[in-house]
C-alpha cells in the first residue's frame, strides 16, 4: 500500500472512531443529563441508568480509541491538539471521571442524600463532556492560532494554557457545544422512549423528546447557518456534498417520527444526523486535521502530521484483525441487554 493511501485510511477510521464515540456515547450523554430531571422517585432514577448500566463504559472505549489512533497515526496532530486544549481536556477527563465514579458508587448507600448527590454529579460530568467535544470540534473547523512550528500562538501577557482556553469560547465554538449538547439530550431521551417500558415515566420522556427536539432544530440550525455564513465550507478540496443537507433532513425528519409516537425510527433519524454531522466535519476538515487561522499554509494536514509508513502499514493490520471482533462483541453486547427497563423495584439492578 503507498503511504498516502495509509493517510488518507487513517484519516477515514479516525473519523469512523469519532462518529462512533458520538452516536453511541451521545445517547449514554443524554440519558446521564435527562435522569435527575426526569426520575423523581430513586426507582425511576435507578431504572433510568439501568438502560445505560451494561453499555455506556463500552461506549466509552470509542473515545479511548479514538485518541490512541490519532497519536499512533498522526502524532504532530495529536501533540498540537492535546497541549493546545489542555485545560479543555482536562476538564472533559475530570467529566468522564466524576460520571464514572458515580455511577459505580451511587447504589453504595440508601441514603437519598448521597445517592442525590452522585445523581447531580452524573448530570453534570454528562453535560460538561458533550459541551467541551463539540466546542472544541467546532474550533477545528473555525480554525485555531497556529504558527509555522506546529505551536499554538496566543497573547504575550496570558500564560499558554489560559490563552488558548479563552480562545476557544467564542461564539462558533460555544454554539457548537451547545448544539451537541441539545442534539445528545434529544438522542437520550429517543433512547430511554426505547428501553423504558411503557408508563408514567416512558410516557414522561416522549412527552418531553417534543420539546427537546424543537430545541435541538434551533440550535443546531443557527449552527449551520453560521457555518455557511462564515464560509468554513469553501475551503477544502472535497464539497461536503448532500452530508449537511442529510444532517438537516433526518433531524427534522425525527420530529415526525416523534409525534407519531414511532420511537425506534425516531431514534435513528437522530442518530443519522449525528452520523452525517460528524461527516460533513470531516470532509470540511480534509486533508487538513487541524486548520491555521494565522495563516493557510501552516495547516496541519494528514501529510505533515501523520506517523512513517512502516506505522501506518503495521497498525492497518492490527486494525484489520482487532476491530472486527470488538465490533461483535459490542453488538452481542446490545443484543443481550435488549430488553426494556421496568421501574418495578423488585427488577432493578442496583
């Protein structure tokens, strides 16, 4: 295989692992901010997060993988991008973490005190993760202040961490953040109208999936009208093509389904959108993984930042053995755990 066929490869699975972590842990985001809102009683709290309970550490593996492929594949990409959102990520870790330990030591105690309290910390690292990705994706296809030595380049007087992290709140990033943030709400609760058996608390979520979706057609349609404003678009050697219009498409498309009370196309609908969403990135994106704001040719690109071909070429076949079977396991996974989620106490799983 000739070594730009390896970098355009590994530029397409980064991408796969990337709109894999979005659709699958999207909906898992979802479920962990809607649950204090949604369950007022701890055996709808309980079964709330059952319906994520065998699936959503597995999910996570998606982002995991995610980011060793980029260091493996494109090491100056991932250098760049993890010292210049170092504080963004640091708090997307300190989410993921409080998220995890909450729910493994959630049902460690009865007290309602403590089981509220790592409740409130589920919502929380729930929201703060979605809205630091999709600021921080949205910075990506606005483009960010790099130099010629792959650095960063911020003000003089701020400290580099501080500089960049200020950089990053812009309108563009935070409308992207709170795009994904609404997107992921309205994918959580299409998905407990799926695992939740039918009663008050299913009916609860459907009722509320209406609102969230007009909310989500809001924000996320000023998010592409920005797009498009700015011209982000026009600057890359591949037409994004039908992808954004898709995006749009099933996402209205979703409202019908909605209201027809069809949950399961209701589902899918949003998670296409996610899907041609993530997409129309990273075609806006190629061949560039990283964009200059400073200055066009100081553009990280899948040619300057990416590993020698021996590495390329060796984690292929690692990649073409590995994922396969993890891919299956994750299906049998989903398989196994079906069934809808009663709120019957007697069936929960603390």
């Amino acid at each position: 295989m000739s070594y730009e066929f390896l970098q355009i490869l590994w530029f397409i699975l980064v991408a796969v692992l990337w709109i894999g972590f979005f659709f699958l842990e999207g909906f898992d985001f979802g479920v962990g901010m809607l649950m204090p809102f949604v369950g007022k009683k701890d055996e709808e709290r309980r079964a709330i997060i059952n319906t994520i309970g065998s699936t959503w550490d597995g999910n996570e593996v998606w982002l995991l993988t995610a980011g060793g492929a980029t260091f493996a594949a494109f090491p100056h990409w991932y250098a760049t991008m993890f010292s210049g959102f170092y504080l963004a990520l640091f708090l997307l870790l300190v989410g993921l973490i409080i998220r995890g330990i909450s729910f493994e030591y959630r049902s460690k105690d009865s007290n309602p005190a403590w089981r509220n309290r790592f409740d409130w910390m589920i919502a929380i690292g729930s929201f703060l993760v979605p809205l630091l990705l999709g600021t921080a994706f949205a910075n990506l296809a606005q483009g960010v202040p790099i130099g010629e030595d792959m650095n960063y380049v911020v003000p003089a007087w701020l400290p580099n961490g501080l500089g960049v992290t200020l950089s990053l709140l812009n309108p563009y990033g935070l409308l992207g953040g709170l795009a994904t943030v609404a997107v992921f709400l309205l994918h959580g609760a299409n998905f407990l109208s799926l695992k939740l058996e039918k009663g008050k608390l299913h009916d609860k979520v459907a009722a509320l999936s209406k609102t969230l979706w007009i909310v989500a057609v809001v924000v996320y349609l000023a998010l592409g009208v920005y797009t498009y404003i700015t011209g982000f678009y026009g600057r890359n050697i591949i037409d994004p093509g039908i992808a954004p219009v898709a995006a749009v498409a099933t996402l209205l498309t979703a409202g019908y389904f909605i209201n027809q009370k069809r949950e399961g196309w209701a589902f899918i609908m949003v998670a296409l959108n996610i899907v041609f969403t993530q997409i129309t990135f990273f075609l806006m994106m190629f061949p560039n993984v990283m964009i200059s704001s400073l200055n066009p040719a100081w553009n990280l690109t899948i040619y300057n930042a990416s590993s020698s071909q021996y590495t390329l070429t060796v984690m292929s076949v690692v990649a073409l053995i590995f994922v396969p079977i993890v891919l299956a396991y994750q299906g049998w996974t989903y398989w196994m755990f079906r069934k809808r989620i009663s709120t019957d106490k007697k069936s929960l799983v603390y």
